[in-house]
C-alpha cells in the first residue's frame, strides 16, 4: 500500500506570499468609501441647487405673467373708458387682488410744446385751451402698476399711457377747421361768360 503524503503548503514560496497580497487588495478601504460618499454628497448638493433654482425661475415668471396679463386688462378698460367719451377721474388708488397689489394713477398731463418757454408771443395751443372733466387739461397721464411679494423682494409690473377726453377735444378740432368761403353768384357767372378765341384755319376766314 502506498502511504499518502501529507498536503505541504510552502509558505515560504514567492508565489504564495503574492496571492495573499492579491486576495487583500480587492476590497476598498475605508478613506477610499469616505471619499466616494463626500463626492455624491456634493453632486446630489448641486443638483439639488439648481433644481430649486429652476423651480423659483419658474415660478417668478407665471406671476410676472399673471401681473402682465391683470395690468394689461386694468389698462385696457382704462383706454375703453376715454374711447368712450366718459374719461376716469384724477386718481391715485390701490386695490388688492389675490397676491398682487394694483396700483392706478391719473393725473392731468399739461402739454408742453418745444420751443413754446423760448417765445413769449407763441399762440397758446388750441389743445391747451380746452378743459375736459373738473375743469383739467384734456390730456391725461395714466400708470398702472401690479405689485407683488418674491421672498424678501417685491416685484412689480409697469403700464403707462395717455387718454384724451374726445368730448372737448372733437369739439374744438371741428371748430378750428378752417371752412372755405362761399363763393359769390356774380363772380361765378363772369367766369362762365368768358369766351375762350378759337383758333382759325389757314385759307379760311375768320368771320
């Protein structure tokens, strides 16, 4: 019978000494799993950063849309109103109107021609001598503004124009212009009597 030898492991062999080396070298130590978690850290901080930017942009302009669309709408039957003949008074007034603040100011706008400071003799503007309502210049100056809270922050939007009182105004526009005078029966027949010469043929006479 053949005895079995037993199993000898060689320590002391180089090749043996590298697989263990080897097999401890798989794994991740515990800086390089620290390092790894601080770096998704910081991205998933920035990612989360610019999300919520997006999302506060996003939400400033729906109400700076929302704060257009109600400004354009007040100035709009501001401007049906003077279309109207029937003028809003001088005001300056503020109403509240779910998150926004609507401001409207009228006030008179008195014309100012160019060069009218230089001359002292200019003829005063038909249009400056008219009085619409409360005794005002028919030309007004009108504002609106639609304000709102963004944090610590306001925001606002802008609307500006100018109505005319068409009342006075068409008025006074018919009265200075200028009609032609009637012209005289007489004169109309003298140019109608005027005989115009006809010219005469050669070799015929003109009798």
């Amino acid at each position: 019978m053949k005895q079995a030898n037993p199993r000898v492991v060689d320590e002391d062999l180089p090749g043996a000494a590298a697989g263990r080396k080897a097999g401890r070298g798989r794994g991740f130590t515990l800086l390089e799993v620290l390092a790894a978690v601080a770096i998704l850290g910081i991205w998933y901080m920035v990612a989360a950063t610019i999300a919520m930017q997006g999302l506060r942009a996003e939400g400033q302009s729906q109400r700076q849309i929302r704060a257009s669309l109600i400004a354009d709408g007040v100035l709009a039957d501001l401007e049906s109103d003077f279309a109207l003949a029937s003028p809003p008074p001088a005001q300056d007034d503020e109403t509240e109107q779910g998150d926004f603040t609507i401001r409207i100011e009228i006030k008179p706008y008195e014309l100012t021609l160019p060069g009218s400071a230089q001359t002292k003799n200019a003829p005063t503007p038909a249009l400056k001598k008219l009085s619409g309502s409360g005794g005002h210049s028919v030309l007004s100056q009108v504002r609106v503004e639609v304000r709102w809270a963004d944090g610590v922050d306001e925001q606002s939007v802008i609307r500006e124009t100018f109505g005319l009182d068409l009342g006075p105004a068409v008025a006074a526009l018919q009265a200075a212009t200028p009609t032609a005078p009637p012209k005289d029966s007489n004169e109309e027949g003298q140019e109608e009597d005027i005989d115009t010469p006809i010219p005469s043929l050669p070799g015929t006479d003109a009798s």
